[in-house]
C-alpha cells in the first residue's frame, strides 16, 4: 500500500528492511528503543511528482535535493532475466552401492555407525561456543545428568518470566538427494523439513507454530543437472512447507561449491540442504529431553516404518542388503504432520519422560543416544529392544532385521513413556502408526532379543565420543 512506510533496522551487522503502516511506527520504535536496536525511517511508498500510477519511479534524495530516480518497471523489468539449460534423470537405486562388506554382527554394525563422523558426538565442537547468552537457555545442545547426549535442539526463553520459549533445532538428509544413490534432492527437502519438525516437537514446540529457514549448498548451477537438481530441491521446499505449514522466513543459499585440481578434475560436494527451525515452546514446564529417565519404562516407536535403505548411514557403511529395499524413503505429506500433531499432544500432556527423533542411524542408534545420555555410573539404565515388534509400514514389504535396525525412515519419533501412561497415549495416537519396541532397565546395557546384541552403555558412550573427542 501507498502508505506504508520503509524501515531500517540495524544490529551490529545485521540489518533487515521492514514495511510498515504508520500508525505502527511508534509502538516499533519503542521495541527497537527496549532491545537497544537502531531504527531510521528510510522513505515512504508513494508515487513521486513527475511519475505515473502506470509508471511510478524510485526517488532518491539527499537533504530535500533529488540525486536519483530511476523507473520501477526498469529496475524490475528492464534487464533480461537469464536463460538456463535444467534436466533431472532418476537413477536406478538397484545399482546404487550395492553390498560390499557386511558387519559381522548387528554389535558390530550398530559401533560402526555411532562412530560415523556424522553420528558421532559433536561436543568438542558444541562446548567451543557461547550457549548461555543472557543466561536464558533452558534446554542446551547437550543434555542428560552429565550433559552428554546429543538434544534433539535448544530451547531458549527470550521473555523472563514467561513460560512462552522458543525451541531451535535442524533437519539435514543429505544421504536422500544424493544421486550416486539414486537419491532425490525432492525427497531430500523433504525429509528435511520433516527431521527439522520432530526435532522442534520432541523439545516441546507446537508443530502449528513453527517457522523455517533454508540453506542451499550446492556445486555450480552452470551444468544443467545440478541445476535440475536445485529445482527439484526447490520444488520439495514448496510442498514440505505447505504440508506441515511451517513458511519460511529467512535463508540463504551457496551455489558455487567445488574445485578444480591442479590437472583439471572437478570435485564438487554432494547437493546439500540444511532446514533449521524455530517454534514456539507454549509451556517451557512441558519440555522433555532425550535422555532415558528411569528403568521399567516403555519404549514407543511412533511413525511408520519402511524397508527402504537408499541414503542411510548403514548403505554408506555396507550397502544394501538382498533383503532390503535400496530406493531412498519418502516423506508422507499427509501422515508426517499427523504424527507430529499427535506426539505434540503426548508430550503436552506430559505424558513422556523423553523424547527423540529417528534419523541418522535408524532406530537401535536412536536408543543408544537416549542410553549414553542418561545412564551414569549412579545411576545405571539399559534397554531391551524387539526388532520383531517394529511393523512395516502400511503397503511396504515387510522388514529385514537390518532394516527394522537402521531404517532412517522419515517421520518416527522414540518416546519414552510410563506404562500406566500408556492407555492415555495410546487413546491420542488412534489409528497412526505405534508399537512398543522395548523397555528401560537398570542393567546399563543395550541388548536385542534373539539378535545377539548386548553391549555395555560405557562402551556405546566411549564408541560414540571417540572419534572426535579433542
């Protein structure tokens, strides 16, 4: 509208233009006065004397003077847009990293990806950094009684006083779009957006109340399938924030990332795209973490299931199984938000003593970060797991124990949760995906029924801190 008016607004070096109507003006200023934020009035919509409603121009002045004015319809129309060459062709995932070398043991497979440098803990990097600005972090990047555990994110409260926060967290699913897979930068976007919503909804937020940002890190856009593959991206973007109605806000993109050797090959980085999310906390009193809390409690698989291996942790340690499927998992746009909607209620209710997504290493992998968070010397707790309680998905073929191990399936949350809580739980998850997978105790071991597995919580922990432990 003609009578909004521009607003600058700085902050050391970041700095936003806001559009906004006069009779608001007063009231900005006195939030950017309280936040000790610099606000000047830039100018104001209107048609300037000399220009037409058909054809208004920009004015530039300088102390009353004019120093420039330029037409809107040149400086939006008037240099021509670029033409570039985009194609997409789908891979075959059948051909895609087939099986090289099995663990010997699903022991040995599940070290092996706690070890992985994209599963393995981050601490050495995350206590280098500043995460109790204004002492208002109520749930930081590690947790558990040692603050050890990898959190699904952090929840600050920006208000004192208020029992309003706001949870931060990510999603990432790089393996998805990878094409050497016979991934796709579409279904990659969206098991982004989706990770980043069960990260926000295990720490507490309101899966209605949630808002994205974007990161593109990609190689150069000059050749027409990198390209095709950020439109694809792009296009995955659009759905996935229209399905869970998180609108992105903000973002930023890189599009320009590879190297030429010296003798002329070009390595370019895989198509990349980081989510991050905010959402609002409505109670900080209901937040959980996704430390295991205490033995004889349940723990609940929510969220559907697939067989699908394609750009999973365990395809990069081993490849695909003959008896797992190798094409990448898809996001449903329909059950995703319904199963978030429903742990959000859960966890509302308080109704679980932690929570934790799915991702990165499937589900045995998800347990054993809830046991090296919260199993001390202490105070010991463990696991029981029975990969034959985990279903498949509706319409899927059934499970391998592999895949019922480390499927990273979109859309799955481990919840740990009382048993005489459980009708309660159960009554909010209807007809949506659930079953109870396991059960706390106070052994400090994770064992798997019937699979040969049982390993000490002292030598998860040890596993998973060592690789990057400086």
């Amino acid at each position: 509208g003609l009578s909004y008016t521009e607003i600058w607004i700085s902050e050391a070096q970041e700095r936003m233009v806001l559009a906004v109507p006069p009779h608001n003006l007063e009231a900005l200023k006195r939030i950017c006065d309280e936040e000790s934020v610099e606000l000047a009035v830039l100018g104001t919509f209107t048609n300037p004397e000399g220009s037409t409603p058909d054809n208004p121009d920009l004015q530039l002045l300088f102390h009353g003077e004019e120093v420039g004015r330029l037409s809107m319809h040149f400086l939006h129309e008037g240099i021509p847009t670029p033409h570039r060459d985009a194609t997409w062709t789908p891979t075959d995932p059948s051909s895609a990293h087939p099986l090289t070398s099995t663990p010997s043991s699903l022991s040995d497979a599940l070290l092996s990806l706690l070890a992985h440098p994209n599963i393995a803990s981050k601490h050495w990097i995350v206590r280098q950094y500043d995460h109790e600005v204004r002492g208002s972090t109520v749930v930081k990047p590690l947790v558990g009684p040692q603050a050890q555990g990898p959190g699904n994110g952090a929840v600050i409260t920006p208000v004192p006083g208020s029992r309003r926060a706001l949870a931060i967290s990510q999603g990432l699913q790089t393996g998805i779009g990878d094409p050497q897979v016979g991934g796709d930068p579409y279904l990659m976007a969206l098991a982004a957006i989706d990770e980043c919503v069960r990260n926000l909804v295990c720490l507490g937020a309101d899966p209605d109340r949630i808002a994205i940002l974007d990161n593109f890190c990609w190689p150069s856009c000059k050749k027409p399938e990198n390209l095709g593959a950020l439109v694809r991206a792009a296009e995955g973007c659009y759905d996935g924030a229209k399905a869970y109605r998180t609108p992105f806000v903000s973002g930023k993109d890189s599009l320009n990332n590879q190297f030429t050797t010296e003798d002329g090959r070009t390595i370019e980085i895989p198509p990349t795209l980081l989510i991050t999310g905010m959402g609002i906390v409505p109670d900080v009193t209901r937040c959980v973490t996704m430390d295991a809390k205490e033995p004889g409690n349940l723990l609940l698989l929510v969220g559907p299931t697939t067989p699908d291996l394609g750009g999973s942790h365990y395809q990069q340690l081993a490849g695909i199984p003959s008896d797992a499927s190798a094409a990448v998992p898809r996001t449903d746009l329909r059950l995703g938000p319904a199963v978030a909607r429903a742990v959000a209620a859960i966890l509302a209710r308080g109704l679980a003593r932690s929570a934790h997504d799915i991702s990165d290493g499937g589900l045995l992998t998800a347990a054993a970060e809830m046991l090296i968070a919260g199993s001390t010397d202490t105070r010991p707790i463990g696991a029981q797991i029975d990969l034959a309680k985990v279903a498949p998905a509706a319409g899927t073929a059934p499970l391998s124990l592999i895949a019922a191990a480390f499927s990273e399936s979109p859309s799955r949350y481990l919840l740990e949760i009382r048993e005489t809580d459980l009708p309660a739980v159960q009554s909010i998850l209807s007809d949506i995906p659930h079953a109870i997978v396991g059960r706390l105790t106070d052994t400090a071991r994770l064992t798997v029924a019937g699979a040969n597995l049982d390993i000490p919580v002292p030598t998860l922990r040890d596993t998973w801190r060592r690789p990057l432990d400086w």
